[in-house]
C-alpha cells in the first residue's frame, strides 16, 4: 500500500508563537506553507501568562511588527489594558506592555493563518524527520555544510509523509514534556494536552545535542470570589500606546488588574512544605528561569523578604479567571490552596486551576547558525523555546526570522542576519547561537550594548525598509511609513532653518524643559505643518538625544572595521597550531560568522582572537598544518 504524500515548500512544525509567524512570513514572501500542529484549537494560544510585551520584550514586539509581523497588530486589537513601563525613564528604557483577552488573542492568530494565501493548515503528529544522507552521531564533530544531510520532509503518526526544502521545528515546551504539581507527574507539555511522541529520539539520531530546562506556571482564581476591597487597582495608560505601526489609535475600554503580596504566614506554608516541591525534593533536576522564579524559589533565595507582589491579572473580558502573576509554583494541590486563602483578599478564593511546572527537552542552540538553520542538517531550522528561550516574544521574533531564512534559502538568495546594532532580534539569536544557554533565556534591555539606538520608538525607521526588501511589508503600510518618514524629516529641516530670540529651534529643542507646543509658539510655520502625534514624538527624540546616539553610532562603526572580518564556513581552526585546543573546539563547534562574534564566545580571549585574526589576513599559513595544539 503506497503512503500518502504532500509536497510544499516549506513545512512549520508547532503553532505556537514561533510557529504561526514563521508560516505566516514563508507563506507571504510566497512560498507553499504547510503549518502542522497537534490541535488546531490551540493555535496561537498564550500558554501562560495572559501579556505581550514588557520590559525589553516590548522592543521585540515592535520590531517583529516593523518587518511585517502580526503579533503587534493582534494585541493591539485584543489588548484589555496597555502600559508603558519605565515611563519616568529615558526614552530607550521605554517598554510597551498589554494584557491580553487571552481567548480573543488567540482566535484572531488562528483567523490569520486561516485566511493567509499559500498556508494549509492541518492537525497532525509530527512522527519523525526525513533526510537525506548520512546522520552524524551525537557527540561526533560537526560535518562541514556540503556535507551534512538534508532535511526533504517529516513523516505524521498514520504513515503520511510531507515533502518540503526546508522544515522549521517549534514544538515550545511538548518535547518529553513532563508536567509535576507536587508528587503528581503527567506527560504533556500543556494542562490538558500530550507531548510530542518520539520527536525527541529523532533528533538525537540525527546527533542533536538535547537537554532539559523546567518552567512553570501559577494557579488561576474564580474572580468572583475575590475581595477587591483588599485590593490596589492598577489601571491602564490614560492614553495608551500602540504596538502596532498600523495601529492609529487603541480604542478599546481598559479593564484594571490589581496588586496583593504574599505575607510571612504565607512563606512559613511554603517553607513546611518544601520536600513536597518537585524542584526541592529531587523529583525535578533541570534549570528553571532565575528571572522569573517560583514562589518556593522567591522565599529560599530572598528570605530576609517578608514579601512579595503579586498582580492579579484578568484573563479576558468574558471570563472572570484571574492570572495570580508572582505565585509560580509546583506545590501540591492542599499547600497551594493553603497558600492562596493565606494572601490578602484571597481569604475565599476559588483556584480554577492549579500551578504546575513542565519538564522538557530543549537543543543547546550553538548547534544553529545566525539564520536559525541547524548545523547538523541542511534546511532544518529550529525557533522558540526549542531554542531554550522563554517568552511568547522572544518565541514570535525567532519564527519570524527562521521564516524569512527557509525562504531565502529555497531562492537560493543571501541570508538574513540582524546586527547586534540593527535590532533587539539580532541581539536575541547572536546571544543564542554564540553563548548558547544554561537557564532559559529572556531578553533585557541589559542585554544591548546599543540599547540608546534600539528603542522602541524607532524600530519601524530600523527594520521597516528592511521589512519592505523581503516583501513582507504591504502596500499599506509601506505607504504609510513614506508619509510618517516625510513628516519627519519635513520637521527635522525646518527645525534647522527656523530661528527664535538667535538660536535654532533645534537648539531650542536640545533643552529638557522644552517640547513641540512650545516649538509651535515660537514659529507659525512650524505650528501649521501637518504631523502626527507619533511624529511629533519621533523629532522629540531624534533632537533632544541625538549627541548620545551619534556618539554611539561612532561607537558602532569603529568597532565595525575591527571587528568585521569574516570568517569562512569552512574555515579550519585545527589547522592553526598556535590556537588552545579550547579555542578549536569552541570555534569549531559555533563556527562564527565573523571575528565579533568569535570574541562573544564565553572562554574566547583577546589572543586567541590576534591568532585567528592574522591567519585570515595571511590564509598561505593554512597549509603549515602540525599535529601540536
């Protein structure tokens, strides 16, 4: 009996946030996308907690819409309260964040990949990888790219087969997926929902490298047995901003969360209880997020607190379930009850469901290249917390890009690699496949050396013309952006030109106490000029920092002409003698792009860098070969 086969050009394993932007970006630079998930009801489901953005995150959710994204437009549209953090701050520490109406959000995901031209979508369980060629064992050196084998398609539970270029794998936490609350241990990487069968044990015979990483999640109230009297509301923006460049202006009422905090009463519960807690009493080993602890945690590792916040956080606008952020936990089913009704206006609180972590399988990501394609198998990409990363942005912005890559490399075109100074994206994944991970990875604004440059403010003047090459920018929005950059640089001169009391309204501008309504005051001209708010701002910003962003922009291509020299793929670092046999291997295990990025590498020092920088200025030394280290 012949099996039956499907052809595509790319196939997107996985539909969560990783997976649905991926196809969604392979299906609009148009190619045939094939997006295969275990249920299509989850589609684009927010897993955890119910909120897009955040510190540093935000950045990433305007830059994934600046190239043409969705994210941005769907919370933009499903948002129940929007904020924007570190507001008091400078402009570069200004991080946009929204609740979401979590089952809203994730019907209008599903919407979009069901309307999206070139993507199918189908419900199956994704068996096993087809390649072609010879897999290279676990633990084996990695094969030069000519020489690695080829992905050509994957095979679904009831024999199957989907043929495709290139596959892009975002199965999120479902690889041996273990889900503990207390002693009680369930397979699934999701309340309710299985794991992904055998996957796992298909990439360790193609010599994948994978280990485990745990995460977890708080228990969810009944609202309506919540006294909100105890309670401080924490209301939305007065005038909230957009995520989206196509987003004039949020319309929507905003529904207000609310603040408690543990107490001692509640930390003596949980500390009596510890040898009940998976991650104490040996019953779970992998690394959790320090950024983002349990509770359990919280009380061990800051005991001197006698508390901390929680935020209550509706889930949407037709339900009454709450989100308890700040009460991550895996303690059993009787202590989380005790804990919850000891907390400050949960006294007869109903948990709707439990806390629980997920165990699960993750690749060490120096096993990609900047393009998110694996070394080890050619046209296999790898996005999202496969990656060992955590967070619905960090999830969306690697799909995206893996996206773009599967594509490009079907057209046989150049890659598509962001800078670390182009972009929060280009921090992301160069900090992901040259450092690699030992807790899952969440981005900061920390994490940027260039962070003044990468605001959220600009992202759309950074990646948009980028955005528009791909393709990935329609009409629309292209349209638009040419009108928002005119009005911008319309002000910009006029701004040069126009003078008050001797000075330049530019220089004017430059002065902290000075904004445009006074700008307009001084200059009839200027006042009648047609502008948006959001322009407006952008000039704000532009001119008042601008001796900071050009000294960075200094900083920038000084370091770009020290640090540019590429390095061939093929490049043999055990070929170079004076190299430590550390150098070698970490070399020859990332394979770095250029000499920036091998000096990124952890344990890399500055002469390791002078040896391998003069053997590419000099490659007739290649062939002086030894058999020394």
């Amino acid at each position: 009996m012949s099996k039956t086969h499907y052809q595509y050009d790319v196939i997107v394993i996985g539909a969560g946030h990783a997976g649905t932007e991926a196809a969604l970006t392979s299906a609009r630079m148009g190619a045939k996308t094939a997006l295969l998930t275990m249920n299509c009801d989850t589609i684009g489901q927010l897993s955890c907690n119910p909120a897009i953005g955040g510190v540093a995150k935000g950045q990433i959710v305007r830059e994934i819409d600046a190239l043409g994204g969705e994210m941005g437009k769907l919370i933009d549209a499903t948002g129940i309260q929007f904020r924007m953090l570190n507001s008091g701050k400078g402009p570069a520490m200004w991080s946009p964040r929204a609740q979401a109406d979590k089952k809203a959000y994730q019907f209008l995901m599903k919407l979009r990949v069901e309307e999206q031209e070139n993507l199918t979508i189908r419900q199956e369980m994704v068996e096993s990888l087809i390649i072609e060629g010879t897999p290279v064992p676990e633990g084996a050196p990695q094969p030069e790219p000519e020489d690695c084998p080829r992905i050509t398609g994957v095979l679904v539970r009831g024999g199957a087969e989907y043929r495709a270029q290139a596959v892009i794998i975002t199965t999120g936490t479902f690889l041996q997926a273990i889900m503990h609350t207390g002693e009680a241990k369930t397979k699934g990487g999701r309340a309710g929902e299985g794991t992904t069968g055998t996957m796992s044990d298909s990439f360790r015979e193609l010599g994948f490298q994978l280990e485990r990483f745990k995460t977890g999640t708080p228990a969810r109230l009944n609202g309506r047995t919540i006294d909100y009297s105890q309670l401080e509301i924490q209301p939305g923006d007065e005038n909230p901003q957009p995520f989206s460049f196509m987003t004039e202006k949020i319309e929507q009422e905003q529904i207000p969360c609310w603040l408690t905090a543990t107490n001692q009463h509640v930390h003596d519960v949980i500390k009596a209880n510890l040898h009940r807690a998976p991650m104490y009493s040996g019953q779970i080993s992998s690394t959790g997020p320090r950024y983002c602890p349990s509770v359990e945690d919280k009380v061990v590792r800051f005991a001197d607190k006698s508390s901390h916040q929680i935020f209550l956080e509706p889930e949407g606008r037709n339900t009454l379930e709450i989100y308890c952020n700040g009460i991550s936990t895996s303690l059993p089913r009787d202590v989380q009850d005790e804990m919850v009704r000891s907390i400050a206006g949960l006294e007869n609180a109903e948990i709707m469901r439990y806390g629980y972590a997920v165990e699960y399988d993750f690749a060490p990501p120096t096993q990609l290249f900047a393009t998110l394609e694996t070394k080890r198998v050619g046209g296999l990409y790898f996005a999202g917390q496969i990656n060992g990363t955590t967070g619905y942005e960090e999830a969306a912005g690697q799909g995206l890009i893996a996206g773009v890559n599967a594509v490009l490399k079907i057209a046989n075109k150049e890659p598509f690699i962001l800078d670390r100074s182009q972009a929060y994206l280009g921090v992301l994944i160069d900090d992901l496949v040259t450092k690699g991970v030992d807790e899952p990875y969440r981005m900061f604004t920390s994490r940027a050396e260039y962070r003044l440059l990468l605001r959220q403010d600009n992202a759309d003047r950074r990646l948009t013309p980028i955005g528009q090459q791909l393709g990935l920018a329609d009409a629309e929005r292209c349209a638009q952006f040419q009108q928002y950059e005119t009005q911008i640089q319309t002000a910009l001169t006029l701004l040069a030109k126009l003078r008050h009391q001797g000075n330049s309204l530019e220089e004017w501008l430059r002065r902290p106490e000075i904004e445009w309504p006074q700008l307009c005051e001084f200059s009839s001209e200027l006042a009648n000029v047609e502008m948006s708010e959001r322009a407006k701002q952008q000039v704000q910003i532009e001119v008042k920092y601008s001796g900071y962003v050009k000294r960075q922009q200094q900083d920038i291509e000084r370091q770009k002409k020290s640090l540019s020299l590429r390095i061939p793929v093929t490049f043999d670092y055990r070929a170079v003698p004076q190299l430590r046999n550390e150098a070698k291997d970490k070399f020859s295990r990332v394979k770095p792009a250029d000499i920036a990025q091998a000096g990124r590498i952890s344990g890399i020092t500055p002469a390791d860098l002078a040896i391998l920088t003069l053997y590419l200025h000099e490659p007739g030394r290649m062939s002086q070969k030894t058999t020394g280290a």
